[in-house]
C-alpha cells in the first residue's frame, strides 16, 4: 500500500536518526528532497540508494501535485529536508496541504529539530514557547515583525542567518531592550556553541570575530512586571481620579472603571472607590 511519509534528518550529527527514519528510507520507492547533494550524504551513509526527486521552495507547488500524483498511482514517497523537520522552516507545508485536500494519508515520524534542541540548552522557560521562525531580510519589516511579540509573556524561538545574525541581535535590543537570551549554533556537531547572557553580552563577543553556521536564538519572554511597569508608564501623569474619569468619559460605567483602574495600577479596590465617590 502506498503512502507519503515527512520524515526528519539529523540537523548536524549524521548519527541522529532512528531505525525507523532508516526503515521508511529503504522502504520508500522515492525520496523528494531538497539538495539532491546534502541527501545523497545521508543516503551514502547508511547505503541506501533511492531516486530522487528535487523539492524545493521555489517548485513546490507544482512537484507536491506530482509526489501525490505518484502516491495515488502506487508509489511510497518519503519527503526529506537538508537537515530537521520538513515544514518547519523548510519546504514541507504546501505538500502536507494538498495531501489532506486530496484525502492521503499523511505520516510523520519524530526527530531532530533544532528549536527544540536550542530551546532545552538555553535555560529559559520551556513551559510555554512560540516559535517564529526566520525574520524578514529587510532591516524595517525586521523590526516591525519584533514589534508583534514584544509584550509576549512566552519565550521567543528564531531561526538566522550567521550574515543577518548581528542586525537581528541589535533589533532585538532595539525593540525588546535587554533581555536574557541564549544564542546556539552548529547544534549537534563538533563545534556546537552556545552563548548565553543578556542582548548586549552576546553581541560583545562578536566584536572581534565573524558569525558562522546557522544559528538559534532563543529569547526571553517580557515579564509581568515589566509589563506592569510598562503600564504605569502610560498613566503616570494621571492621579486616581483623572485615570477614572478618563475611563467614564470613553463610555464606561463607573463600576467597570474602578474595576479597570484597580486591575492596571495595583492598587486597593477600597482606594480607588473612594476617589470615584464624587464623580458622575
């Protein structure tokens, strides 16, 4: 019976892949890959010679109609990326979506990703993550996309490149301010590295060498208290009084804006009351 399999690589250490990656592999009829050369590696390795089938960003949307096409006509069809998890951060995605258009099965075995490999070594909170992935190249979007997770209370995963690995540093420090991070590269071979400290820790010990190998940096979440902080910024000026009065004059009842002003300064229910007793 024909199936399609998305099946993970070692994102470093050839080493790292499991019997059943092994099995499915020189079961498969064919393997679509994205480096017909960086496959090949790995195929060599373990002695398994398949034909391949290139699948790349730029032609996956038509090569996933043809592997479905293969799979609905009889054949296994393993999808393979140069190192990790296929669709995530790779070419994968598009294909897994049209196989559940067209009802086939889609199988996915476990193993390396490097965001989670990052994560774990990093020594922030892994209670609760959001993974974004690579930044937009241009120096303002960059920016831009920062500025939607800046007030997230979860750690931030991202993916770079070592020749964008500096500007993005320094726009997490632009954005977020300093925070603790954690910076790893080359996961799982000889010279894996990381680099833990705040933004501008890290950044000083590039001063005197040059970025090398993909890298995984992993960021701290915005903490409730400087988000309060941050909060009580926006109202500083205000007294009491004129924070509730700015609430009823937008619409809200005075009840709902004793309750808002309470929750956002952190201040007594009783105090807050008391200088609404005379407003309208």
């Amino acid at each position: 019976m024909s199936k399609l399999y998305i099946v993970p690589t070692p994102i470093g250490n050839l080493k790292d892949i499991s019997f059943r990656v092994l099995e499915v592999l020189q079961e498969a009829d064919r393997i679509a890959c994205e480096d017909t050369r960086v496959t090949s590696k790995l195929l060599n390795r373990y002695e398994i010679r398949k034909p391949l089938l290139s699948y790349r960003e730029h032609n996956e949307m038509g090569v996933s109609e043809e592997i479905l096409d293969k799979v609905e006509s009889g054949e296994t069809i393993a999808l393979v990326s140069d190192a990790g998890m296929p669709g995530i951060s790779d070419p994968g995605s598009v294909l897994v979506r049209k196989a559940i258009q067209r009802g086939i099965e889609v199988n996915v075995l476990p193993g390396p990703s490097a965001l989670i490999n990052a994560l774990v070594s990093s020594g922030l909170d892994t209670s609760r993550f959001t993974f974004i992935g690579f930044l937009d190249k241009a120096r303002k979007k960059k920016r831009d996309e920062l500025l939607k997770y800046r007030n997230r209370e979860e750690t931030l995963i991202l993916y770079e490149a070592p020749h964008r690995i500096l500007d993005t540093l320094e726009a997490v420090q632009e954005v977020f301010g300093e925070r603790k991070i954690s910076l790893s590269r080359e996961l799982t071979k000889l010279y894996e590295e990381h680099q833990r400290g705040t933004v501008q820790e890290v950044l000083e010990t590039y001063k005197d060498r040059t970025p090398k190998g993909e890298f995984v940096l992993v960021v701290e979440g915005m903490s409730q208290e400087a988000q309060q902080l941050e909060k009580e910024e926006l109202y500083a000026h205000l007294t009491v009084k004129e924070h509730l009065l700015q609430f009823i004059e937008s619409g809200m009842s005075k009840k709902d804006a004793v309750k808002a002003v309470v929750e956002l300064r952190g201040i007594s229910k009783k105090e807050v009351y008391k200088e609404s007793l005379d407003l309208e």
